[in-house]
C-alpha cells in the first residue's frame, strides 16, 4: 500500500496479475475507471526473449532453487555492506542524534499564524485568510563543520511546504534557523499530517565523506 501511494490516481482496487509471461503485474483501478498495469521493482524486459529455466540431461526443466537464489541474495547483501563500512559512503542518522553529524532541532507552535496567508492555493475564502503554519528548523553541527547541505521537506498533499528544497554553503556548531511555512493547497483531507526533513550534507577534506540527517514530526 505504501508503494501504492506513488501512484498518479489513487486506487479504490487493487490485484496482481499474468500478462502473457509477465509475472506480478500490479493492477489498480480509480473511481473514475482508469486503469493502470504497473511493475514493482525494475523495467521488465518486454521486448527480450523469456529466459527460460535449465534444463537437465533428460531435457525436462528444472524448478527454481529458492534456496541457492536466497543464500547468493545475502552473500551480495554481506559484501555490499562491507564495501560502505569500509568506505565511509554514506552515513545515516535519524534525528541527529550521533556524533559527528548535523542535529536537527524542529520547533511546531501550538497556534496557526495571526498574518494572513497571500500564496498559490486553490483556497478562495472571502470571509477568512488561508490559515498557515510557520515551523522553525534548527541546524547545527557538534563538531565537524557540514559542507554542501541541501535540506529536503516532504509532506502529503494537499499539505504545501514554503520553502521545500533549500541549501547551505556549509553548518558549523553556531544553529541555523530557517523558517518553513506550512498550508494547504487544495480542500482535500491530508491522508498524513507528518513531515520528513532530510539533510545531506558532506564531512571532511579532499571531497569529504556523504551524509545523510532525516528527522520526523507532525
């Protein structure tokens, strides 16, 4: 279902199906009759030749082995592991609570905003001004100084976030505050009120080492 969240329409139906030799073919219907054949994972090659299994000396086809294919997914899940451990690729922090990364501190008031709100909303009250929320975001680093931060706000829709994407040259110890402004863009009912920050960012000299901070609220 959450996968199913990313699609254009909003699926009332939703089966998996054969297309010819097409296995897991997603298949959701929307209220108003659309109907969409989708795959979960990557392209599938519908132009290549079906790969057929092997077959023994007799010339009858084998099952797959479920087992031999499950132990040579986790030998490459190992050695992927152990080649971003021993690079230092990416290292991330929910909250920003480890050290030597960027913390995130956010601040939600308990109340809307007193100005009112002029921005692109299909909202028209004439009686009351769109209402909004403005949320403070603090960053600072504990120790290293963050390089190259790009600050990314996800929120659900019809929930609009003013700014969404934003960036520092660099973060050190002294906070960062920087002011997001939250409202609503259509009538819709918001099927989340929780918001995701995420921040990238880069540690150290000679290109530095990438991170990521991702913090939570509502």
């Amino acid at each position: 279902m959450k996968w199913a969240a990313q699609l254009e329409h909003t699926p009332v139906q939703v089966s998996v199906a054969r297309l010819n030799d097409l296995e897991g073919c997603i298949v959701t219907l929307c209220e108003d009759g659309k109907l969409k054949c989708s795959y979960l994972g990557t392209e599938p090659a519908l132009l290549n030749p079906i790969i057929e299994s092997p077959s023994d000396s007799s010339g009858s086809s084998k099952s797959f082995d479920f087992g031999h294919a499950e132990a040579e997914y986790r030998r490459l899940q190992a050695q992927i592991k152990a080649a971003i451990v021993n690079t230092g690729a990416i290292f991330k922090s929910v909250g920003g609570s480890s050290q030597n990364c960027l913390h995130l501190t956010v601040n939600v008031p308990t109340r809307l905003d007193d100005r009112p709100l002029s921005r692109d909303t299909e909202l028209k009250d004439p009686l009351d001004a769109i209402p909004s929320i403005t949320v403070k975001l603090g960053l600072r680093t504990s120790m290293e100084i963050a390089q190259q931060v790009k600050i990314t706000v996800t929120c659900s829709l019809p929930l609009i976030a003013v700014p969404d994407v934003f960036s520092y040259a660099q973060v050190g110890s002294v906070a960062y505050e920087h002011e997001i402004v939250f409202y609503m863009k259509t009538k819709h009912v918001p099927s989340s009120l929780e918001v995701t920050i995420c921040a990238s960012y880069v540690v150290g000299s000679n290109g530095g080492v990438p991170r990521v901070t991702e913090t939570k609220f509502k």
